[in-house]
C-alpha cells in the first residue's frame, strides 16, 4: 500500500537548513555535468504573463521534472509567479508544489511546499558557485539589490561559509517581523510611512494624504448610469460630484499587505467602501476610481464646486500632484 508524505512549510523548515541545502545543490551539481542527473526543459503555461496570452492574471506556471541520481529519486515542482491576484491580497510573488516519485515502483512518496525550498535553493546556488570561483578566499564584499525574498535568501546562503562583514539585506517588513536583530542594519523605508505590513499595537501612524477641489456637481436621475469597465446604475436621485484625481494619481493604490482570508477579506471589504472627506463629512466613491477622474455621492452633503476633498493617498504611488510636507 502507497503512503505518500504530505509537508508544509513550517514542517520542511524544521527539516533542512541553508547549509544543508547548499551541500545537496553542489553534490546535484556535480551529478548533472557528470551527466547522471536528468533534468528536461521546463514546459511553461502563459497564464497572461506575456502575449500572445492575453488572459488576465499576470501568471505563468511552470512545470520542471527531475531525475536526481546520487538520491535515486524522481519527481517534479510546479512553481510560478503570480504578478496579480496574489499581490492584491498580500500574499508572496512566488508559489510552488513538489512532488516526490520512486523511480522503480512509481509511488508517490511526498507531496510538498516547494516556495520556500525553491527560494532557499535558488540563493544557496550562488553560494555552491562562489565556492569554486573563490575557492580558498573566504573574506568578501557582497552588493545586493532589493530586499526581498531572495535578498534574505541569497544572504543567508552566503554567511552560511563565506564572513561577508556587516550584514545590511533587509527593509521595514524584516524590521516589523521581529527578524531585524539577526542583521546589523535595517533600512527603514515604508515604515516611517506607517505603510508596511503591519500587526497590532504596532505604534505607526500612517503618513500621506491627498487634496482635490470639486471639479463639478451635479444631480442624476434615478436609472442613469455611469462607470466605464464597470456601469454602476442609479437606483435613485442621486447628487454626484468629480473628483479630478484617479488611480494614474495613485488614488486608491495599495501596497501588499498581510496574507491569509481575513486579510482578503478586509482587501475586498475596503475596495468596496473607499471614501473621501469634505470637511467633516465622509462622501462615498461611486464605482470604481477611474484613471484622471472619480465620482462621489454628495446627496446628503453641503458642499459646492471648488470645496476641498481629502483621501488617503500611499506617497509612494502618488503622481501628477505636488507635494507638501506639513
């Protein structure tokens, strides 16, 4: 009878480290130019990454089988980037499933996470590389650019044998997750923002509005209809004005957040109730914000053309307006 092992992430964690990872990529290595291991082209799925494709999700998935011989063992991962529906939840670029195969019988021996094994490999190659190119200098200078995934990877995987001197490779997200005392600095960014991935009683303030003035009010009948990609129908009279400010001015752009349903939840919840504020009153976007300009609900408000409209605005998406520091 087949038992196949199913892994999540925090279980294969607890199972390898980058040091031991680093040795299985250089013996894999080693195996491949001795023509042992087999290791086929990867046969990719267009899921609108790149034309001809033009579905919508920004995605390509690849599948890469494997026949490593010094382990006696096939298998194949699935792996992809995900450039949409996994950014605006908050959730990483890269996903990736592993599935381990006996060569002889064909059992399934493990189904896997493969994201994190993928991003672990991915730097420890650099580090089996400067082993042989360096060979026995063991004290060098490192740059990396970008401070994500595989900018903790890659570090990682080069302090595991080689002294790279102080260690800088991380932002305000490593600084947030409590793994900033593993480092000698952090560069601060979007935290002094208040708009990095954030937890409770963290103690930001979020930093960055942005103003506009009434371009133009008027009153829709009941069954007319506005919007573009998306007709929002006027279920009663209702009084409409324009905001001259849309997401090419980085109104109602958001940066990734915090993973998980409930986070999705909030994403889709906060999409749908997105306001801004005419002194101390809160009118109501209508639709979805369009390029250069958004429509607001004033049926219950005073206000008048010229009166200005306050909105949350990231400064990092912010265009096409000035800037004021207050």
């Amino acid at each position: 009878m087949m038992n196949t092992i199913l892994l999540k992430e925090s279980e294969i964690k607890k199972l390898v480290s980058m040091r031991d990872i680093i040795e299985i990529v250089d013996k894999t290595f080693v195996d491949l130019g001795e023509g042992k291991t087999i290791n086929p082209t990867k046969l990719n799925l267009n899921l609108g990454d790149s034309e001809p494709t033009n579905l919508p999700y920004k995605a390509s998935l690849n599948a890469m089988p494997a026949y490593i011989a010094w382990q006696d063992m096939a298998g194949q991962k699935w792996a992809g980037g995900w450039g949409k529906g996994r950014r605006e939840i908050g959730r990483p670029f890269i996903n990736a499933l592993i599935m381990l195969v006996h060569p002889n019988y064909g059992d399934f021996l493990a189904v896997m996470d493969g994201a994190w094994i993928t991003n672990m490999r991915t730097g420890a190659q650099t580090a089996v590389i400067l082993r042989y190119l360096l060979k026995d200098k063991k004290d060098i200078t490192v740059g990396l650019y970008g401070a994500g995934v595989q900018g903790r990877t890659q570090t990682e995987a080069l302090t595991a044998g080689l002294e790279t001197g102080i260690l800088h490779a991380a932002g305000s997200s490593v600084l947030m997750s409590g793994r900033a005392p593993e480092l000698d600095a952090v560069r601060v960014g979007s935290a002094f923002l208040g708009r990095c991935r954030r937890h409770r009683n963290d103690g930001l303030q979020t930093v960055g509005r942005g103003e506009a003035t009434l371009e133009e009010i008027r009153w829709l009948p009941k069954g007319h209809t506005v919007g573009n990609s998306r007709l929002i129908t006027m279920k009663k009279p209702t009084r409409v004005a324009v905001l001259p400010v849309g997401y090419q001015n980085g109104l109602g752009a958001q940066r990734p957040g915090e993973s998980g349903l409930a986070a999705l939840l909030r994403y889709w919840w906060g999409t749908r109730r997105q306001s801004v504020h005419i002194g101390d009153q809160r009118a109501m976007v209508i639709g979805q914000i369009g390029a250069l300009e958004t429509l607001v609900d004033v049926t219950e408000l005073k206000c008048k053309p010229g009166d200005i409209a306050v909105f949350d605005l990231d400064p990092l998406y912010a265009r096409g307006m000035k800037r004021e520091y207050r």
